[in-house]
C-alpha cells in the first residue's frame, strides 16, 4: 500500500527553489467563476441575497393584503431568505474574524 501512495504522488511533485515556479506563483487556479474576483463574486452573492429578502417581503405583502393563499409558497420564500443570511453573516462573521487576526499579527 506504501508503494501505491508513492506512485501516486511522485509525479506531482514539482521543484522548488529560485525560478521553479515561473509565472505561476501566487496566482489562484482559474475555475468556476471566470476570473471574477473576491469583490466581485461577493457582491453578486450579497445581490443574490438581498434578491431573496425582497421577493419574501413581496410574498408576504401579497399574503397579507390576500392576494395570494398560498402560505407554502410564502413559506418558502421566507425560509430561504432566513438561510441566505444566515449564511451571509456567517461569511462576513468569518472576514471579520480574520481581518482581527491580521490585526493582531506582530511584524
């Protein structure tokens, strides 16, 4: 089993050392986002959130002035928007705490 896991890792390893890595360095793999940048892909997911919030504010409203009877759907609309903050503060929960680390480093 030893020698499995060796094939298996001796052809990725690169060297290391004055211009082993070329241009490569400090470059993150392009993927699923099309060279978006973290600003970039944040402000979208922060639009995409805000889009939920107020289709659940519509959904309500409509509920509310009956103009719809379908409380599942506006159910729906409110659980969704609760899972999408929640997961958004959780992201701006976790910038903050590394921002405060950052802080806290002694150069």
């Amino acid at each position: 089993m030893v020698e499995h896991i060796g094939m298996n890792f001796s052809g990725g390893i690169k060297p290391t050392g004055p211009g082993a890595g070329g241009a490569d360095i400090g470059k993150l793999p392009q993927t699923g986002s099309a060279g978006k940048s973290f600003k970039d892909v944040l402000m979208e997911k922060i639009g995409e959130v805000n889009d939920l919030i107020l289709d659940k504010d519509n959904a309500v409203e409509a509920l509310a002035t009956g103009k719809t009877e379908n409380v599942a759907e506006v159910l729906v609309a409110v659980e969704k928007a609760d899972q999408a903050f929640k997961a958004l503060m959780q992201i701006r929960n976790k910038l903050v705490e590394a921002w405060q680390e950052i802080e806290r480093m002694q150069i």
